[in-house]
C-alpha cells in the first residue's frame, strides 16, 4: 500500500478566493450589526455589581455552590473560596429580589448560611478594564503587523492582521448573538486564539514567501494555491489536536468553563479558516492589482 503524500494535494483553493472573502465580508458586517443592536453580555468583572461575602454552617465545594446558584439563574457567578466555610460571590444583578432567590437556592441545599458582607462593586473599575483590554488587544495587533513587515514583507502582515481583525469580531459577534457573558477570561482567550490564528497563517504565509522565487513561472494564484496545500495537512492536524481537548472542556468543563471554551471554539474554526482562505486571499488579490508594490 502506497504512503499518503500530502505534498501532492492540488485543492483549488484560490479559484474560490473572492467568493470566501464574500463570506467572510458578510459575517464580519452581520457581526457589527449584532454588537451594535444587541451589544454584548459584560460579567461582574466590566460592569460593577455586588460582591458577597458568605458564611456557611456546614463545609462546602464551589462546583456544588455554582450549581445551586444555576437554579436561581446565576451560575455564571464568580465564586471564590477563603476557606470551607466562607465563600465570597460576585455577581450583576444587585436587586433584593434576586439576592433572596441566590439565599434560598444555596439554603436549600446547604442549610444555614450567613451573609456576612456586602459590597457594591462600582462600574468604573469595569471601564477602566474595558479600555486595559481594548489597548492590549490593539497593542498586540500593531505588534503583529511590526513583525510580519519585517520577517516577511508588508503586504503579508497586513494580511495576517486583517486575519486576525476578521477572527476577533466574528467572536465578539457570535458572543454578542448568543449572548454569551464576556468577562476578563474571554479577553485572554481572544489573545490566546490571536496567537493561535497567527501562527497557522505564519506557517502559510511562510510556505507562499519560500515559493515567491517561482511567481513569474506559475502567477501568483498557483503559488499560492500550492503553498496552501503545502500546508494544508498540518494546518488540519493542528486544528482537530486542539479542538478535541477544548471541545471536552465546553461538554464537561461546567458553566464557566464551557463559556470559555466556546470561545476558543469558535477561536479555532475561524482561525483554520482565516489562515487557509483570508490571508492568502487578500496576499493573492493585493498582488494581481498591484504585483510591484512590496
């Protein structure tokens, strides 16, 4: 039986090139119109809310805690444990009427449990994150494009960072479709999968910059088409490494972790996707318009 060999894949990626910036267009457009009808779901962490300080009679688990503040619909909660006893909750909604529902839920499951402290956590602190993670995430951007100038050539780190524009807002739009809370994790996550996103379209673009000696002979489409094949085993190999264990952690990980792993879902498909199709794209129209601009 003969070995498999991926060097001789011809897919004709490139010959769907416009129609996959079509698509990737009309998602990025969709996605701005949900954040900016529907905005986003910001945690405790962003948007202020109540911190309180818990004394139970009995010890308890956190996995236990959040799942009987999940029958008082609040099991996106932060929770963190002093000790076995004491447990402090963060939550937004600082109605009495929900920190009643929060004090039944925990007292039917647990016995008597004590309020010790209450403490209003101020909104400002949440713009102030806000701001702290939009600079880090635009710092870590320009950094790229920087980079990508120099290694490779300009009009290939402008690609890489339109790739990874692309992949940031299609997340944020289906976060803020789904509604899903984005707290101080969701914005590691984001830079987690920017540097996920970037490596694979590295490894393509690095592949087309290994080729570009052959441009005159077989045009840029063809270069470019096979440098993608070139890549294309490892580029699926490495994504559905890293999906099975984040995809574990969505269907197992509980509330918190499971939002944080839908994120890097999301992450992934549309990374793997941007690297094959976005970058090389753009690197393969930039060129055909203007083939002696750097």
């Amino acid at each position: 039986m003969a070995a498999y060999d991926a060097s001789k894949l011809n897919l004709p990626f490139m010959k769907y090139r416009r129609a996959a910036l079509c698509i990737s267009l009309i998602l990025i457009l969709a996605s701005l119109a949900a954040l900016a009808t529907r905005g986003v779901n910001y945690s405790v962490d962003f948007t202020g809310g109540v911190a309180l300080q818990l004394d139970f009679e009995e010890p308890v688990d956190i996995g236990a805690v959040r799942e009987a503040l999940s029958g008082a619909d609040q099991g996106q909660a932060t929770i963190q444990a002093y000790d076995e006893h004491n447990i402090l909750v963060r939550y937004q909604d600082s109605s009495e009427e929900t920190r009643s529902e929060m004090m039944n839920a925990l007292e039917a499951r647990f016995g008597a449990v004590s309020i010790v402290k209450i403490d209003e956590v101020g909104p400002v602190v949440g713009r102030e994150l806000r701001r702290q993670a939009t600079v880090a995430v635009g710092l870590a951007i320009v950094a790229i494009l920087i980079y990508m100038a120099i290694r490779f050539r300009f009009r290939f780190g402008a690609a890489a960072v339109a790739a990874l524009v692309h992949d940031t807002i299609i997340m944020l739009g289906v976060y803020s479709l789904t509604q899903r809370e984005i707290s101080t994790s969701f914005i590691a996550a984001i830079l987690t999968v920017i540097g996920y996103s970037l490596n694979d379209t590295i490894v393509v673009l690095d592949r087309v910059r290994e080729n570009w000696g052959k441009i005159r002979s077989a045009g840029v489409l063809d270069l470019v088409n096979t440098s993608v094949n070139q890549t294309l085993t490892r580029t699926i190999f490495t994504a559905l490494t890293t999906l099975m264990p984040v995809l574990a952690m969505f269907l197992f990980g509980g509330e918190v972790i499971s939002n944080l792993a839908f994120a890097f879902l999301i992450g992934i498909v549309v990374g793997t996707y941007s690297s094959i199709y976005v970058a090389s794209s753009i690197v393969a129209e930039w060129y055909l318009r203007k083939p002696d601009k750097g």
